[in-house]
C-alpha cells in the first residue's frame, strides 16, 4: 500500500489482528482479496462512510500516469513543516500534444483543497499566490520544483506529511482528462534533482 493509507494502516493494526480469522470463507479466495476485505473493514471501523469512500476510490483508481497528450512523469510532495497547515505538491508534466493544455484543479483526500500556486522572490520575501490555470505548452515538458514557479498547494491537510507518505491528488486538465497521481513526500533536494532543467535529460523520453 501507499505510505499514505499506510499511515492510517498503522493506527488501527490492532482492529486487524482482533478480527476473526476468516475461516468458513471460499478456500479458493486469493490472499490480496483477503487483504483488501481486512482493509475494507478496518477502515469501517475507523472512518466515516464518506471518508472511507474517499480513501478507497484514491487507492483503487490505477495509477494512471498518461491520458491522452498528457504525461506525468513525477509527482511529489514535499514534507509538511511542523505546526503547518498546508504542504506542497510538485509535478512534471510532458505535453506530448500540438495544442496547448491546462491543469485547471486538483482535489485530494488528504486536504481541505488544493489550489494551484505560482511562486517568485520579490523584496527578498518569497511570495505566493493562486492562479486560474497552469498552462503546459504544446511539446514542452514543465518542471515544478520547490522554490520557484508553479505548485500544488495542498490547503489544510488532514495529518502532516513525512517522507515516505502518498498524497493521492487528481489533476484535472482543460482538454477535458483527469488524472489520479499518488505524490510522493520525498525531501527537497530529491524534488529539486528529480526536476532538472531543460537540456538535462528527460529520462530519455524526449529523444
Ligand atoms: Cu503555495
């Protein structure tokens, strides 16, 4: 599972292991269907329908990472302060089309709501705000990268995020797409490496 559900996995392993053994179940049930049932329940204990609901429609979706023109080839966040209430999610995103596409949203489970920002230094003060839309130029790839330009800001987060966690997000695009990206909370020298300016190297998917 992803360090995110992980989380909550942790808290409640002791509602798992009080659960009666599932003798008297079909014998042909496969072990991940016996899993996923003991998670199901466990999150019915733990979680409000609505919640849970949530959760699972997050880890059940397929980790798509291309619709279309659209290509996701990293999707981080990065470790919340302590005592902060939002946390940033940054994305590199290849548009492989010959017109021009938009993230125009994002939503996640693990916020209150995510708002896309636009970030730059001014009188030495590091000052961000809310855009409309994040453009992706036909052909180009774009690098968010903590510190400078675009990110997701993931407003009033539900639990702080530490390395090692998911932050399911669905971005949604103006050419009508949504995708549903697991960010990874990795430090921030890892996001600053993963997102390289251009001439770099794309992984080779640019060649
Ligand atoms: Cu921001």
């Amino acid at each position: 599972m992803h360090g995110f559900s992980v989380a909550i996995f942790a808290q409640m392993a002791h509602l798992r292991t009080e659960q009666a053994p599932l003798r008297g179940r079909d014998h042909t049930t496969q072990p991940e269907e016996i899993l996923m049932t003991h998670r199901v329940l466990a999150w019915r204990h733990l979680l409000t329908a609505g919640a849970a609901a949530l959760l699972l429609t997050a880890s059940a979706s397929a980790l798509a990472q291309r619709a279309g023109e659209i290509e996701v080839t990293q999707a981080q966040a990065l470790p919340s302060i302590p005592g902060a209430r939002n946390g940033g999610g940054f994305l590199t995103i290849v548009n492989h089309g010959k017109t021009e596409d938009k993230i125009v949203s994002a939503s996640s489970p693990a916020c209150g709501h995510v708002e896309l920002h636009t970030m730059r230094m001014e009188d030495n003060v590091m000052r961000m705000r809310e855009v409309g839309a994040i453009p992706l130029p036909a052909g180009k790839t774009l690098r968010m990268q903590p510190g400078s330009g675009y990110h997701l800001m993931l407003m009033d987060l539900k639990q702080p995020l530490n390395v090692g966690d998911t932050v399911p997000v669905a971005v949604k695009f103006a050419g009508g797409a949504t995708l549903e990206l697991q960010l990874k909370v990795e430090p921030r020298g890892k996001i600053a490496a993963d997102a390289p300016m251009p001439g770099q190297g794309m992984h080779g998917a640019m060649h």
